[in-house]
C-alpha cells in the first residue's frame, strides 16, 4: 500500500507504511494511539440502536402506496413540468413514489459505500485509535445497510440499481488509496450528502416509519459529520499548497458531478420506462420548468441536499478563494458562514437521541426487573 504524502497536527491520519499489515503489527505502534477521535468514541452508545428490535423502529406499519406518496408530489422535478400532463392521477401517486424509491436506493447504496469505505479505512491507518472509530463508524453504516434495505423491502419489494453516476463515484472512492481524499470522500461529500437527504426525507415525508428511520440514522450521522469536522481542522493547515489544491480541486469536482448528474433524467430511465416516456423527452420538458434559478430557489432551503453538502465542506474549510465561485452561483455563501457550523440534521438528530435515551432506559429497567 502506497504511503500517504498526507500529514496532520495530532499525526492521527497517517497511513500505514509500504509494508501494510506488517506495519499494523509493529509494536510500538500499539502505544501510537492519538486522542482526537476518543470523545466521539466514548459516545458509541448514546446513539446505538438496532433495525430489527421493533422497540427502536417498526418497519410493518401499514402505508397505502395505491394513493398515497412517501414523499409529497409537489417536490418531484418532472411533475412539475410536462411530464404531469402525459400522467394521470393514479400515474402520478404511482411516479411520485418510484420516485422516493428511486432516491432510498441511491441512499441504500451510498450507505454501502460509508461502509466500505469505513472499513477500508481500518487497513489504511496507523494510528489505533482513528482506526478504532472507522471500525465504529463502519458497524453505525452496517446498521444503516440493514435497515434502508428493510424498509424498501417492506413498501417496495426491492431496491432500483445504481446509476451509473452515483455507482462510479463510490467505487472511485472506495477504491482510492490517497487517505486525504478518502477521507473527505467518506466525511464530507457523503457524510455531507447524506446529512441533507436525511433533513429532507424527515422534514417532507408522509410515512411516519421513513421520518423514524431517518432520525435514527442521523443520531449516527451527526458524529460522522463531527469526524469530518476533525480531520479539516487537524490535517488541512498542515498540508502542502499543492496537496491542499488537490483535495479542493477535486472536492469540487464531485460536487459538480453530483449536483449536475446525479439527478439528470439520462440517470432515472427505469422511472420513465414503464410509463412509455423517452429519458431524452423527459430532459426537454424538464429544462422549461427546472431552470438554474428553481435550483438557486432550492438550495436557499436549509433542508436542500446540496445546500447542506456545501456547507459542510465550507465548515471543514475544503472551500477557499480559489474554488468559492464554482459553489457561490448557486449558494450566498456569505450567508451560509454567518449561519454557524450547525445543520438543520443537528437539531433532528438532538431529537433521535432523546428517544433513543428513553427507549434504552426501558429496555435497561426490563432486564434489571427479569434479573
């Protein structure tokens, strides 16, 4: 495994050297352990909870999906244009929710991803404590794996594929070896990504198990978003001029690639197919009514998905001088840094573990009782 060129204040984010698994053995480095990650780690259990115990979360709870949307209609791109017009009532109940099946799967698979990527981490890393908390952060996105698959499983039957956008991201970086960028990967552009969903998913949705579901999840994504914090503000002011340029050049990159093409019509063909529509005829009619100024409007919303992704990566100072225009015509950001570091995702997640603190009490006087 090649070495990273990739340094930091504390000396937490170093990789291990050419020789891999034999470094993670060397014996000093047992006592090589930083504590920079040790308060998120002492915090594992305010905020563990499991898919399958139905005191956490009930995936059975019935949802008519014959007349009623996961997420409402108004929200869908395509219906707002012409699109709507080809539709009948019953087709558009029917397109509003393929079309949250549609975004539930590319979070299902951007969860993999987190977990992948976490546990990739735990090869790549010397210092035991960093590796300790990927190793926490990939059994979190385990969880996330299990229950985003048990709630499609249970409205849908089966999740749609990954578009070929979303796939190819994640497999690039899964596959990377350059631990900078891995990690701003993994802690900022999909942490970032994912935060904004999940705000978004909680706060529009009409099924009282998918509101659950993502507030339970985001109690695990508000401190993989604090991790992302940490490694800005450790290894960032350390890095070289051109190291830095590298991570924010390509940092932006991605963003562009997501917010241009992850949602491109050429990406949700098997949404149209069943209805007889050409991908290529659903772009036109979606460039008459989704414009670039709808999509500034959007991204005002302190729930946008991209707006949140934008503001991590500021708060983590991936956004300097040099790359602020590409993200500023889309986003005051002047007014984004006088909001503070703080999500919308912070306040639901507050929320989650208030319930998760009440339902581990029970649980904890129940077997205190049986004993």
């Amino acid at each position: 495994m090649p070495e990273t060129t990739s340094v930091s204040r504390s000396g937490a984010f170093r990789a291990v050297g050419p020789a891999g698994f034999l470094d993670q053995i060397r014996v000093p480095r047992y006592a090589e352990r930083t504590d920079l990650f040790d308060e998120i780690i002492a915090e594992t259990h305010r905020h563990f909870w499991d898919p399958l115990d139905t005191a956490y979360i009930r995936f059975d709870e019935p949802f008519d999906m014959a007349t009623e949307t996961v997420m409402p209609a108004s929200i869908v791109p395509e219906l707002n244009s012409a699109v709507a017009d080809r539709l009948t009532a019953q087709q558009r109940v029917w397109f509003a929710n393929e079309s949250a099946r549609w975004w539930l799967s590319s979070v299902l698979h951007g969860e993999q991803g987190a977990l992948s990527l976490s546990a990739s981490l735990c090869h790549m890393l010397a210092d035991p404590g960093v590796v300790e908390y990927a190793a926490n952060q990939a059994r979190e996105e385990a969880r996330h794996v299990t229950a985003f698959s048990r709630y499609i499983h249970t409205r849908w039957g089966a999740p749609m594929p990954a578009s070929d956008v979303l796939g190819g991201l994640l497999k690039e970086l899964v596959d990377l070896t350059d631990v900078p960028r891995k990690i701003v990967g993994m802690q900022l552009l999909v942490e970032g990504l994912a935060m904004g969903i999940f705000a978004s998913l909680h706060s529009k949705s009409q099924d009282p198990v998918l509101r659950r579901l993502t507030q339970l999840v985001m109690t695990d994504e508000a401190f993989h978003h604090r991790a992302g914090k940490l490694w800005g503000r450790d290894a960032l002011p350390m890095m070289d001029e051109k190291a830095r340029n590298g991570v924010e050049d390509w940092a932006a990159q991605c963003f562009q690639v997501l917010m241009f093409n992850m949602l491109h019509p050429s990406q949700k063909q098997a949404l149209y197919a069943p209805l007889g529509l050409d991908w290529e005829w659903v772009r036109d009619a979606m460039k008459e009514s989704y414009t670039s100024d709808v999509r500034r409007a959007e991204m005002s919303e302190s729930t946008n998905v991209f707006r949140v992704l934008v503001k991590t990566l500021l708060h983590a100072g991936i956004i300097t001088d040099r790359t602020r225009p590409l993200y500023a015509q889309w986003v005051d950001l002047g007014a984004l840094a006088g909001e503070g570091e703080g999500t919308v995702g912070d306040a639901i997640a507050a929320e989650g573990l208030e319930f998760l603190a009440g339902v581990n009490a029970a649980r904890r006087s129940r077997h205190e009782t049986a004993a």
